[in-house]
C-alpha cells in the first residue's frame, strides 16, 4: 500500500466538526506507539491522484486531523481514482471531482458554493464547523442512520443551521442544543434527507 506525508494530502472539503476529532484524539491518544502504528495501517486514507500527480482526500479528512495532532507524519493512502495519466487541467480536475460529489465546496459557515481554488492546502487549514459536530452527535443518538450518500452530514449540518440551533458562537453550546437537534432530526421535514430515521 502506498504511504504518502499527511500535509502533501489536500483536502476536498472546507470544514470539519471539531467535536469529532475532539473524540477520536482523546479514544487514540491512549493507544500505545505500536497500537497507533496497527491502528493506521489499518484505516487507509482514501484519496484521488490528479493529473499534477497530488493526492486528494476523499474520505477520512477527521481521522487525518486526529493523526496529525498526535504527531503522525506519514499514513497509508488508498488510491481510489487515478487521472495522472490524463492531459486534464487543475481546474478541469476540480471540475470533475465537482460533478462526481467528491468535493464539499461549502465553508465551516454554510457558505458556498466557492471555487476549488481556495480549499485549504493541508489538513491545518480545515475551518470548525459546529453544526458539522452536532450531526455527528446526533449520529452517536443514533437519530440518523448510516449512510454512503457523500457528504450527507453536510447536508444535515446546512439542515440543522437553518434551523439556527445554535448561538453564532456555537461550540460552547453543543450540548445544550443535541435534544433538540434530535428531535428536529426527526420530524417529517428532514424525511428527504440521507439516513433518516423516523420517529418510533
């Protein structure tokens, strides 16, 4: 399996949750050294090779904040999708993850569509978005099913943000805010979502 430097990875998105990661680097940080070592060669980050020969994350974009947090330098990629042989344009590349749903072009603040051009060069430059982390504390009520739709947490955060369940400084209040987030998460207006779970 090829290895590649965690920030040569560029990333596909704006935005993480940073509860998440907050979760994931407390539960790894107490692996030993040769435990963590198992652990990432056990979960490949997925990425795409573009035509300028760059890796390109696709998947597990909190799992690479949390390596590198803990000092990870280096992590086993799985190539998913390969257009270094092609005479393909960095913008025609964008263009096409773009259409394929293998880019999230939307900032920690629901803005968005922007242009690729300004996705962050590294995993550093990922923005916190706090409705990202309360979908995921949803996720952990299981009020919403697993799902492969891309980016369908997303798709909940901007959800749940209309909704405006959380102050505009939003971290501090995650936890008061889950009840209702279920509840919203819930109701007949989020059935089009992906992963909807009814009420029982």
């Amino acid at each position: 399996m090829k290895t590649a430097r965690v920030l040569k990875l560029r990333p596909t998105q704006f935005a993480i949750g940073m509860r998440e990661v907050e979760h994931k680097l407390e539960k790894l940080s107490r692996l030993r050294k040769n435990q963590l070592n198992k652990y990432v060669q056990k979960h490949p980050i997925k990425v795409v090779r573009s035509p300028q020969n760059e890796f390109y994350i696709v998947d597990h974009h909190h799992l690479l904040a949390v390596l590198w947090l803990l000092g990870v330098k280096k992590v086993p990629v799985r190539v998913t999708k390969t257009f270094a042989t092609r005479n393909m344009s960095r913008p025609r590349f964008w263009k096409l993850l773009a259409a394929r749903r293998m880019m999230h072009l939307y900032d920690q603040f629901g803005h968005g569509p922007h242009e690729p051009l300004y996705l962050p060069e590294d995993i550093r430059g990922l923005g916190d978005d706090p409705y990202r982390s309360l979908v995921w504390m949803v996720e952990q009520e299981n009020g919403i099913r697993d799902t492969r739709e891309p980016y369908a947490e997303f798709a909940w955060a901007q959800f749940l943000r209309k909704r405006k369940l959380l102050s505009p400084a939003g971290r501090e209040h995650l936890d008061h805010a889950l009840k209702k987030a279920l509840a919203v998460c819930r109701a007949r207006q989020a059935r089009h979502l992906p992963g909807y779970r009814p009420p029982k």
